[in-house]
C-alpha cells in the first residue's frame, strides 16, 4: 500500500482524515501480541566492492563493474571525499555493522561518514538530497554517522533494506584514513534461510517464470518480519488488503499460519466506533490503528480470514472472529443500493482499488463486496454458521449485469461508463457472470488503448488471478512474463512497489528515491504460479 | 594547543613526523588508570527558545531574543523545515536527551532531525557546510538523527559542548508534527557544581575582575574530564603545554590534584626511544602518544611535576617521576651550544611558544628551557636529590645576555634581531636578568609596533605572567581586562582558543566554525589574579 498519484502536492484523499475513536479489544490485542514471532536472524557479507558505470542499455542506466574482492577492500584505505559502493548480492533487511580499522598515525579526530542502502542503483548512484516528494523525505535511506573513537567496532541500530551500501567519507583527519573490515548484516525476517530454501523445492520448468517464482519469494521473506510489512524500506507498515495478498502468498511457499493470525488478531483488536476496521496499523511503539479507512480493504478482512481458515484449518480462530467480520462488511455493504449496485458516491470514504488516475470504482468496488460476501459465506459454511450474505449476494448478482456493456463485452463504471482493467478484475473474482463473459470482458479491456490500466502490481494481481480464474491461464503467463518478468528484466531482486517498462524514474510521490523496491503487494506471481496456474502449468 | 596560522593547506609543521618508538610503561600506566575519575554528573536544562536578530554592535553581529519559555515549548509542534534555538543560559559539556512527543492522527515515517551544537551564536545562525578548513570537519558540531518510532525519549550517546541548541526539523511526514519535551543536559565534569562553587569565595572586588575569574573557571571545569581536555568541543586531548596552566589554575581553584597526578603518570607512561616525551596523548580508545613532538612541551614535563610538588605536597610522585624529568630534558638541553645559547636550528624538532606568524624562537627557548632547569633544580631540593642543573642554568643566564640589546632595551631573538612579546616573557619567567630590566624590554616590546604580538591566549599568559612577576603588576591587570576582558564584552561563557577583538571570525583553520571556544590554554586568568596578582590587588 502506500501510493499515489504523479504529483508533488499531497494528493486530497491523503489529508488527514476524521480520526474515528477505537474500541480497543484487549483479549485480541493480547492474543496477537503472544503470536510476535522471535525473527530469525542469519549473517550475510557483502561480495564485492563495485562502482556503476554508465549503460544506456540497461534500465537503470547503468552497471555495477567490479572493482576489489571483500578481501583487497580489508587493507584499503579512505580519507576525505572518498566514495565506495558495496554489493550483497542480494536484497537484505537487517542490520549492518562493520570494523572501522585506521591508517594513520593519530586519530585526532572523529571519523564522519554517510551510508546510504540501496535497494536499487539510483539509490546509490545518485544524490538523494533535496527531495522533491510529497511523502516523508525521513524514509530516504541515507544516515550520517560520527564516530569518537577508533579503531572500534560499529552497528548501526537501525534496521535497513537494501542490497547496496554506499560509504561516503565525509572525513577523517588529515593525519588517518579508515579502513572498513568484517562489514556484515545480520538479516532478520520471520522465514528462516531453510524455510526460504525448501519453499523452492517445486519445479517451475520454465527458467523465467522460475525466476519470478524466486523474486516473489525474496520480497515476501523479507517482509515477512514481526508483521507482514508493506515494504521493509517504506512504509513498514501492515496493510490489510497488502496482507491478503502475502497471506495467500505465504500459504504456498512459507506457511507461517501463525504470522497471518496474529495480523489478523491485531487488526480485529481496533474495530473503530462505526465497525470499520482501520486500513493500516502500527505495531510500534505500541498497537495503534492509522486513521487511513479504505472501504475496500475493510471488505478484504473477512476473505482473508477465510482464506486462513482453508489453508490453515483453524475454525477457531474464524470463530473467534466472525463478529468482526460481519462488522467490518457494515460500511461496505452500506454502498450497496435499494437497487443492489454499489454506489461509491454514496460516501466520502475512500475506496482505493488502484492508484490508476482516474479510475472509477462503482463497478470495481460492486465486485469486490461481492467477492468479500461471497467468501464469508463460504467461510460460514466451514464454521456451521448461518451464512449472512446469500440475500445480498443475489442481489448484487442480477445488478453487476446493470454494468455489463453487451455491445462492447466489458464492464463499463459510473456516469461516463468507464472501461478499466480494475473493473473486469474485480466483477470476474466475483463471479458476476459466467467465465467465459468474464474471460471476454478481460481480454477486450486489455486489448482497448482507452481503457484504464492498473498503476499497481496490487491492481495487475487481480487482473492476473482473475484470467486464470476465468480460463485465461495463458493471458495470465503472458501477463506475468511481461510485468513481473519486466521488473526481473530490469535487475529487480525482490519485486517493487511499481514498475512502469518505460520510465525507470516513475514514482508515485515525485522522486523515486523515496520508492519502495520490495513490496509485498507485488510478490504475488509465486502464489499465482503454485496455485491459481498450477493445473495449467503442470499440464502445458 | 591544535592552533594554526591563517591558511587553510595544511601548515608545513603539522604534516605527520617521524614516529618515535614507544616504551610504554606499563607501571605507571596502571597508575594513572587507578587515578581515574568518576566524573560528576548534574542535570542543566535550557531556560528559554530564542532566535538571533542582527546587531551591528554585537561582536558576532547578533543578538539572542526570547521567543518562548521552555514550558510554553511543551505544546510547540515542529513541522518540516521548521527550526528552533534553545539556550542552556551558559556553556556546559555533557550529553542531551529529551523526549518526542507528537502532535498528529498518524507517526506514519520516521523523524529526521539536524541537531547543532553551538558554543557561540556563529554554530547556530550560520550553516556549518561545506566548512573551509585545513583541520578535519568532523569536529563539526552538528548531528543528523532519524528517529523510527514515536512518542519516544532520545538520548544522544556522544557528549557535546555547546550554550545554544538548534534543532532543524529535516521532516517528520505530512501526518503529524513533534514536540520536543524535557529536554536536558547530563552535564558532566571532573568537578561536582559544589566545588566550583566553593571555589568562588575569594573577594575580588573588582566586577570585571570577578566575571573574568569566573569565566576562567567555567572554562577549566568544562575542560576537566577523566583528563584535562584542551577543548572539551575540540579536540579533547591531553596536551603538556595545555596541561601545566589547567594545572596552575587548577591549585588555586578547585585543587583536584589527583587528576594532575593522574595526567603527569600518562606522559611518563609514553616515553619515546629518544627520551622524550609526546607533546600531546590519547586516552581512548587506549592510552596512546600522538606523534606530535614539541621542544618546548617536553621542557615543561619538570616544571609541572614541580607545581604538582609544592601545590599537593606529594613527593612520592616527584620521586617516582625524577628520571622522566631528567630524560624529558635531554632532547631541549641538546639545542643549548658550547656558548650556552639555545640555537633552534640545532634540530627540526617543533618549537612552538606561540602561533604567531614568523616567531622566531631562540631567544624564548632559550628563557623556557633556562625556567624549567631552574624549575627542576629547585624540585631536586624538595626531594633532597642533587640538583642536577646549576652548571648549565649558569651558563644560560650568562648566554642569555647575548641575546639583550642593550640600545633597544629589549630582548632579540634570531638572525634578524627580532623583537616579540613572546622572548621578553619567557626571558623574564626565566629571570635572565634583574626584575626591572625585565620589566623594562616588556613594555618596551609591548609599545613597539614592530613587535611581533601573540596569537593565543597560552602565549598572552606567558606574557601577563612575566609582568606581574617583574613588578608589572598594573600592566599585567591592564592586560587581562583588555584581552580576557575583551571575550567577556563579546559574550564569552567561557574563554576561547584564539580571540581577535577585531574579527569575530579569526580562525587558526581557515574557519571559525572548527574554532574551540571553551579552551583550557584561556583558563589562567583566575591562577593571575589569585596567585600572580593576589597582593598587589589585595593593595590595590
């Protein structure tokens, strides 16, 4: 989560909204916080020193050129002005701490330094300050340090996510240079190391796809940490639609069950005074709710919890909460006309889908609370409790063909009938009308320059999952190969926040330094490729 | 002591030495290990927020303005980009913490904070980068900090020496804003606040007299830590020079001898292969010599064992240190010819004496090494052993006719007869000659124009000493009511390192912002007017 549109102001629906009171669930709140899991933590070394050169062929302009082995650098020294680039091989979310070593006769000063984690080489090629950004510039991943007394050992006690280091030495003294040795990171994450390795033990025989089922899963490990974070850089925050998306995720490659319950516990400790549950929460400094409400996320707790109940086999937990289920669907389902439509006008409350600009949600929106209903009943079912939602299903069942275009083959939304790939999407995972329609609709929309397209891997997700649901297992490889094999392409380690093929500096907030470039709503493909494809690809 | 003339390229004799070989003695290392203090600890908290408004007729150009009390400060929230000054009221040396508290619905980023140091209003009213200068910028006083988690209390871990603290809110995020609550300084010294406050019961009757004796000891306690710093800013090292007027003054003031003996047993721990001591030392990361080597430093090692002698009535120390003293002569007594004159060509070792531009010193060593044999003759009879120089201050005090001219009625030094305040100090601190003549080439040399002046405050002691030890008594008050006197009109807390009253900016390393405005060599003051002056102002 966490995105917006192409602009530098605070986009509107991003001001501070009427912060709703909280009725805190203490019994909840606790239950989630007996689940906190001890992370695993493992250390990892840098491989080489490098520098980036420029390559107008690449994405990102440039490569990494190697320059010293992690052994040479052991005796190099750097004084004032000097710059080194380090390179771990990989994406890492822990935390760094190294030997600073001297060269020199007296160390008669300080040493002053600025480090700054890469996730990706503009992060460490170019300068990040100023920054033109409508989101905090504290995310930047850059620190100044000062350090009194060498030689000494130092960790940095913050965490970081990145693959590259920059060292630059704003100074030393002219009587020492420092020399950096035994540069480590100590990664954390809930996954351990052989969790992440025998998550791999299926055969994806297609080397690309194989590979994005290996980048899906890095990203998702490395947000896998005390909650299911969006992003370990930006926001570190737990998402409630993001979190669907790695819960389903998790269940094919990790299976933390534990982790997802305790999230789930965590969001059904801060139902708000109205039933809602907040879009995001903290879990630090202490568990508190954001005052960011999504309609659609609010939705999205009751799938999720059932999606948990399936793979988990755990009916106490849905039982537990199935009153904050009902509850969460209230405002939701209060969009939902005399007539059986969503109506996103009906409220000021945000509903989100994508951040495409421009995109209408009534028709999107109408799919979403009807999958989410259509998921709760299912999820009574399992629990032996009257299913809640069959009237209403049926309801919105004859009016989303209200938004079926016949002329056209697509869903068209709101007053100037827009066409969108997010409207297909969201009326195919909730079965509005037959595959065969919904795979017709997807495919025009996707085939119509007019039409809008997702922004988001969150928003290509259900675009992909609704092909293969619908029986377009085939647009829905192509789509992977393109997208999330574009980012592969592009020297991705673990999956980003957004990807535009075009234009390596797209950014939602001005500035893609501040860009998050391990996201879990973009980690998906491994549960595409394990479950929604897997008949598909065993048989192709 | 770390003083240098107006260039910014590093000065010729501050490009690193030849490196003696130690012998470390382990013995007397131990001894000043077990000598260490438990500093004292108090809580300082700043009385109000001010910013600065121009004034022509301020010495920095500047005047502080209240703008807030600190409890008013409470309930201030500080956005991106804002800024606040908090004065402490006084100088104080310690480590600063505060609490974070938050105004806004959501903590949704980390806070990044620039935080300034500032002994002199120049720290905080002026951006302190890029900073010009030949010494390193890592003295620099300033700290950037982000901070992950709020509400929160932060403590900084390095200890600052500062008056003014600006805070520059770099960001905290569209969502919310920070409040800065309790703050406070540990202020930390040698010195608990009730003996420096003891140490103010003499009557100096005088007010302008009082401030300067007062400001003198502020600066010696701010200065006196587990060693005596020469700055407490910069560079917080244990200079020889620095060390015997910290210690002068120290006797008449806070007479904490254990950390003069403390100082004289880490010197005689360092003696080089030559039998010299460093001009200056470490303590941490482990005690250390710096390969500065000094001429006139390594003389002074007896004459401070001598004050330590006669102030604390330990001889068992000057016993013990008898054969370093010795040693230390050895290299200074070498530059002494067959005619009994210092001849500073005789080595390339440093001499220093002061930082004034083109001092030539063979008339000052000459009066410096005759003082400190003469210094350690009279110690040898404290402790009953022979005394090891008549001989040689014989045939100084002969030699050092040679260097009076008889016409000028002052002393010249050097092939060109150069006439310094400076060589009529040390000359007179060495009685080279009778009180009056000495007396005489003082005022004679401070009346010439052509005279070359002194730079820093160590050598403006020297001088104001020489005077009231020759009967210039009133000349020497007149000296410290305009030189002292004159950092205290410009608003001196504590006294600095190098003082021009006609360019606030003067810097030694080509910028003012590297400058030690809280420097011990400034303190002696409070030892002139309690020890050198005490009867003529008891007269007076």
């Amino acid at each position: 989560m966490t995105l917006k549109t192409q602009a530098v102001e605070v986009p509107a629906n991003q001001k501070v909204e009427k912060v709703l009171k909280t009725y805190f669930n203490e019994d909840f709140a606790r239950k989630a916080e007996a689940l906190k899991p001890q992370l695993h933590e493992w250390i990892d070394r840098p491989l080489s020193v490098i520098k980036f050169e420029a390559d107008e062929k690449a994405f990102f302009n440039c490569k990494p050129v190697h320059t010293h082995t992690i052994e040479e650098l052991q005796d190099l020294s750097y004084g004032k002005g000097d710059q080194i680039i380090l390179d771990f091989g990989s994406h890492r979310v822990g935390y760094l701490s190294c030997h600073l070593a001297v060269d020199g006769v007296n160390v008669d000063a300080p040493t002053r330094l600025r480090l700054t984690f890469g996730e990706i080489p503009y992060d460490v090629t170019e300068v990040l300050h100023p920054c033109n950004t409508w989101i905090s510039t504290s995310w930047l991943p850059d620190e100044i340090i000062n350090v009194d007394w060498l030689p000494t050992d130092v960790d940095m006690p913050r965490r970081y996510s990145f693959r590259y280091l920059k060292i630059d030495i704003i100074d030393t003294s002219p009587k020492y240079k420092v020399k950096f040795q035994d540069i480590k990171v100590r990664a954390v994450s809930a996954i351990s190391p052989e969790v992440a390795l025998a998550s791999q033990n299926i055969s994806i025989a297609d080397k690309e796809l194989a590979l994005i089922d290996h980048i899906s899963q890095v990203t998702l490990r490395n947000c896998m940490q005390t909650v299911f974070e969006d992003g370990p850089r930006r926001d570190r925050r737990l998402w409630l639609g993001d979190l669907r998306l790695q819960a389903l995720t998790n269940y094919c490659t990790f299976k933390d069950y534990s982790l997802v319950k305790r999230c789930l516990y965590m969001f059904a400790a801060l139902p708000r005074e109205d039933g809602s549950l907040p879009a995001c929460l903290f879990e630090k400094p202490k568990l508190a709710p954001a005052s960011d409400y999504i309609v659609d996320y609010d939705s999205l707790f009751g799938p999720t919890v059932y999606d948990y109940t399936v793979a988990a086999g755990d009916l106490q937990t849905a039982i537990e909460l199935w009153p904050t289920i009902l509850s969460s669907l209230k405002i939701p389902l209060g969009h939902v006309g005399k007539d059986g439509k969503f109506d996103s006008s009906a409220s000021e409350a945000w509903k989100f889908l994508d951040w495409s600009d421009g995109l209408d949600t009534n028709a999107g929106m109408h799919g979403l609370v009807m999958f989410a209903c259509k998921e709760v009943n299912k999820l009574a079912l399992l629990i032996s409790k009257p299913q809640p939602f069959l009237d209403i299903v049926e309801k919105m069942t004859v009016a989303a063909k209200s938004f079926y275009d016949e002329s056209q083959g697509v869903f068209v939304s709101g007053p100037d009938n827009q066409i969108s790939w997010t409207s297909q999407a969201w009326l195919s995972l909730a079965q509005a009308v037959d595959p065969q329609t919904c795979l017709r609709a997807l495919k025009t929309a996707m085939s119509l320059p007019k039409a809008v397209k997702p922004l988001t891997p969150y928003a290509y997700h259900h675009v992909a999952e609704a092909l293969a649901r619908s029986g377009g297992e085939k647009e829905c490889v192509k789509l992977i190969r393109e997208y999330w094999g574009g980012m592969a392409k592009a020297g991705a380690d673990t999956f980003w926040e957004c990807f535009d093929e075009k234009d390596s500096r797209r950014s939602p907030y001005g500035d893609c330094h501040n860009n998050s470039y391990c996201h879990a709503w973009s980690c998906t493909p491994s549960y595409l490729l394990r479950v929604a494809l897997k008949d598909y690809l065993e048989k192709s």
